[in-house]
C-alpha cells in the first residue's frame, strides 16, 4: 500500500482553507507477493472548504464538497448530506495518510446490502458462520482477534471438516485462511508469522489436523505488533460473495454480540482489506485473487430466500410457522404446545434464560419472567436496494502512547464526524467508554442540542481502564460527563447500564454473567458504523478494526427496534449525577472497587494484558 500510494499528488490552498484532494486511483487491485499491484488508474478530485485536519470541528464542508465527494466512491446513488459530510472527513485522513484505513482508497467508497443481521449470543453468531462455512465453493478468509479452544472453536472446526467432506464429494479444493491474534515475543522481530499445525494443535488453539480436512489447503497467520497494536479486527468472507463483520472472537463468552451479513460491492472492499491485513505470500493464492464480486443474476435475496440463510435464523411466532413449513421430516419440531414461558428461538423452544446462558454462562437465573415472543436475535432485514457504505477501518499501532496524530485513520474520524455532524441523536452501543476523543465529542454534541443516548456495560475491564492514561472505568466516565453539564445538556446526555432481558437490574461485568460486548453508533436514524471497534482508548489509539458505515435509515430502524426487543437497557438509565439506581432508589451492591497503588496497578496490567491479547473479549 505504501509503495502503492507514495507518490500520489497533494496539493493544497491555504487561502480560505481550500485544500485539494487527488489520488491516482486503482480500481483494480489485486496481489503479488502479498502486495497490491495494478494497471488501471483514474483521478478523482475533491475541491472546496474542508480543513487540513481531518480532526477540526470547526469547519462544515461546502455543496462542492459533497458533490466531489459523491464523485468519489461507487454508490450507485448519491448519498445522504449527512452521509457526504462524514465522508469528506474520511477522505481528508486518507488523504493524509492513505494507508491509514487498511484499505485501497479506490475502495473505499463502495456500496451493498445488509440482508441479516445477529443481536445475540456467541453461538448463534458461530452458528452462521459455521453455516456459510459449510456452504463455501472456493475460499474462505476468517480474522478473529483471538481464538480459543471452546464451544464455539470446536462447532468452527466441526463446520471445517464438513466442507472438507463436501469438497471432496465435488472433487473441488477449497482455500482457507485465517489470521488471529496471539502476542508472542518473536513479534518484536516479525509481527505476522505463519503458525505451524504443531503450533495449532495445542491445547489452547485445537484446530483440526490437516489429516482431518484433506480437501482443505488450511494456512493460519499469526499477527500482532508489539506493544499495543493488536489485531482485534473480526470478519469472514466466503467466495468473495457474501462478508460477516462481527464484535466477537472465536471463544466462549457471556456476551451479547453483534453480527451483520453484507452482500454486494463491499465484499470486494473487505477483500482488499483481508489482503492488506495478510500481507504475506499465500501458499496457495486465493483462488478467487483476480475474480471481482459479481452481483447475483437474479438480484439479491432476503429473509429465507437467501442462499446462506438457514432454519437457525428463525425467531418468534412466524419463525416457528417457517420452520414447519421449511423443515424436513427426519428434522421434526416439537408440535407439543411449549410451556407457558417459552418462545421460538434459533430454530427452537426455549426461555430467553437459557437462550442468554448458551453464551457461557449456564447457571444465571431470570429476574424477570418472559411470556412475550418478541424477542428475536435474527433480524431478517427486509428487501432493499443497494445503499452506499464505506469501509471505516484503523490499523494497529504498538506505541503505548496517545498522540492526536494516531486518530487520523477512517474509524476514528468517521466516530468523530457522526458526533460532530449529527443535527437530532446519536445513539452508541458499547462495553467501554472512555477515549478522550470520543468523550469531548458526546459532551459537545449535547451541549449543542443532540440527544446522545449510550448503552454501556458497568464494570467491563475495569482493572485495565483505571489504569493511568486509559481513561477511567465506565463508572467513573459517567459521572465525570454528568459533573461537566449544565442542567439542560444533562437533560440530553442519556446513558445507561446493559440490562440482559431476563433481568430486572444491570449486572456488573465482573460477574461474568450478562455482559454487553456489541459495537454500534448510529446517527440521527439516518447512517450507521458497526464492527469491531470499542470506544475506549485501546480502540481509538492502538488496535486494528473493521467496520462498515452504511448509509439506510430502514435498516438503522431495524437495528434499534431489535435492540430495544432483546434487551431491558432502555429501563435502566442512570441518575443526572451518572450513578444508577433502581426502582427503590438503591444503588448496585455489586460494583467492584478498583484498588489504588501498586497493587492496583498490577492488577490492571494484567487485565490490560488479556484484553490486548484477546483474553478477556474485548
């Protein structure tokens, strides 16, 4: 990418702070020896009043800027304002430093569906992934920030050896890849390194052996850059049709998660993106390396239609209708009438107690009783066109430091212009909040009339967010945020602790029983940006993530009712002065303390440590 792009023409205006935006454009990207090559170029061109920082809140981009803007990605529509402002930020750090989004620029700006998204528990999200894993042709790519011999490794190993099976069935090979993050001292000399099956088949990976996948050309790479620069990206893409982004690992968790299914264009995006981020030779290529996505004949399909759509995806009363009407006979569901309290969910009866404990927490009790069958962690989106989206990533930094400079990457502008362009709401889900970057600008969004409304999990990694220079528990955030308000920004400032829908009241991280683990910001209804990013400071500043923004209010609409369905977080917001209590005015007993002095730091380093090499799901 470097070479690539090093010499690309930028010239800018000083006068009324115009600057030009000019990039040899390549359309076409492919690899050789793990780096981008091509032959066809093209320019675009941005002209107008945007500020040389990309960071500066002060400056609106003018109507030319838009218009350049739209220029400047294949949306197949012109995209909202709102969408346009934020992605004349975008362009401005890519200008900057085009490498900086872990994506070729030409790709950027691309354009795609959302058919199915997952707002749940670990396995179900598995459960898709091992669905289109077993429904692959080709080639698969799959990045997880951290792998761990559980559940939910073994149902991936299980989906392996069933495609091996089926390959071999079709004499057909297929090419797997795959990257994880497990921080070794040899990543000071080499940051990725390919793992060998010797390495694989301990204890704590137990991939499968290649004896068990014969049909399966298996390679895994191992990348990290020391100290902080962790590969906490999580995505797969199956034959360059279909890419899963997700917030969770491949490990067992108490987490609610979330997962979108993207089809169209921006396949090919997160493809660039799954080589740059590989950047080795690959033994062998990808077989699909110099094939472009290709868009179905037939357009695209939704709901069951979906080619990779299956009868786990079903939920609630006209999901269990579906399934009858779907299922097979040796595939029977129970036609007994389920009790009182149970619901259809995943494919079968069950309370939403023990759906919530399938995610590694078996012996967590309701709080609340469910007899409402609204509850639905699949959200089938419906049928839609096309809609522009843009790859928003960061790569990996190791430097522990914090500089203003390390925020000019897609992600954390692209955070920083949704706060900052957002006329009515913003809405963030997150398991931590407390980056400065992302702090200021809630409290200067709410200052200037926009309700900012934030879902965060009490007492997530608190060891390692007390730590100096991190930013604090989300605790102690909330009632700095609330100390900084006037009374009327506080009326708008509206935050509250993840509540599981099974329970009456927040539960503190710590306890490892209903945790918040999703990834998601949308803004005034309209664009959305989810993927792997946290809003804390290891996110802002040091980790590698992928996300997606995408510019469709129907399906944000979809995302926040589905929310709202399978969690109790809206009931619990917290008091003006950022502290909780419940219906009796009694705070949580359940808060941890986080030591002071040496122990307490230590204490953090460690957590700190597991969080960085994935242990403690981040």
């Amino acid at each position: 990418m470097k070479k690539l792009y090093r010499d690309h023409q930028r010239r800018r205006f000083k006068n009324r702070g115009i600057r030009h935006w000019s990039v040899g454009v390549h359309r076409d990207v492919a690899t050789e020896g793990g780096h981008p090559t091509s032959e066809k170029h093209h320019e675009l061109r941005i002209t107008g009043g945007v500020s040389t920082d990309p960071l500066s809140l002060s400056i609106e981009p003018t109507r030319v800027d838009l218009d350049r803007a739209a220029e400047c990605g294949d949306f197949g529509r012109r995209p909202s304002d709102l969408f346009l402002r934020m992605y004349v930020d975008i362009l401005a750090a890519i200008d900057r430093e085009p490498w900086s989004g872990v994506i070729s620029p030409p790709l950027l700006g691309s354009k795609g569906v959302v058919t199915m998204s997952i707002i749940s528990v670990i396995p179900d999200i598995i459960q898709h992934h091992c669905d289109c894993i077993v429904a692959a042709r080709h080639e698969i790519f799959l990045a997880t920030n951290f792998w761990q011999a559980s559940k939910s490794s073994q149902k991936i190993c299980q989906a392996l050896k069933e495609l091996s099976r089926r390959a071999e069935q079709r004499g057909e090979r297929v090419v797997v890849k795959a990257m994880y993050d497990r921080a070794h001292l040899k990543m000071f000399t080499h940051n990725r390194v390919y793992v060998e099956e010797e390495e694989w088949l301990k204890e704590v990976v137990m991939l499968p052996k290649r004896s068990e996948i014969p049909w399966i050309d298996f390679e895994l790479v191992n990348y990290h850059r020391p100290l902080l620069g962790t590969f906490h990206a999580k995505f797969m893409i199956v034959d360059r049709k279909v890419a899963l982004v997700a917030s969770n690992n491949i490990q067992d968790r108490p987490n609610m998660e979330m997962m979108v299914h993207l089809e169209g264009p921006i396949v090919d995006s997160l493809y660039d993106t799954a080589l740059l981020c590989w950047s080795k030779p690959m033994h062998p290529p990808l077989p699909l390396l110099n094939e472009p996505y290709q868009p179905p004949e037939s357009g695209y399909k939704f709901g069951m239609d979906n080619e990779y759509s299956t009868l786990h995806n079903l939920d609630g009363t006209k999901g269990a209708e579906l399934y009858h009407s779907f299922a097979h006979q040796d595939q029977p569901i129970n036609d007994t009438p389920p009790e009182a309290d149970k619901v259809f969910i995943s494919g079968r009866y069950q309370t939403v107690t023990e759906h919530l404990n399938a995610g590694d927490q078996p012996n967590t009790h309701a709080t609340v009783r469910q007899t409402s069958s609204d509850y639905a962690p699949h959200v089938l989106h419906a049928a839609h066109d096309e809609c522009p989206m843009v790859l928003v990533n960061r790569g990996p930094r190791g430097s522990p430091t914090n500089p203003r400079r390390a925020l000019r990457n897609a992600q954390d502008v692209a955070w920083l212009a949704g706060l900052k362009y957002a006329k009515k709401k913003v809405f963030i889900q997150s398991p931590t909040l407390n980056a400065r970057p992302v702090v200021e600008g809630v409290l200067k969004a709410v200052r200037r009339g926009v309700e900012c409304t934030l879902y965060i999990d009490v007492g997530f990694n608190d060891g390692g967010e007390a730590l100096p220079g991190q930013g604090g528990t989300n605790e102690q955030v909330a009632k700095r945020m609330y100390g900084e308000l006037d009374e009327r920004g506080k009326q708008r400032l509206r935050m509250f602790w993840y509540t599981g829908r099974d329970q009456n009241k927040p539960i503190n991280a710590s306890a490892k029983k209903r945790n918040c683990h999703i990834k998601l910001m949308i803004i005034d209804d309209e664009v959305g940006i989810v993927g792997n990013g946290n809003q804390d400071t290891q996110s802002w500043y040091h980790s590698q993530e992928v996300n997606v923004m995408i510019d469709n209010p129907r399906v944000c609409e979809e995302w926040l009712d589905a929310i709202r369905r399978n969690q109790n977080t809206h009931l619990h917001e917290l008091g003006k002065d950022g502290i909780y209590r419940d219906a009796d005015g009694n705070v949580l007993t359940d808060s941890v303390y986080v030591e002071s002095g040496f122990l307490g730091v230590i204490k953090g380093i460690r957590s700190s440590i597991a969080r960085v090499r994935g242990k403690s799901g981040p």
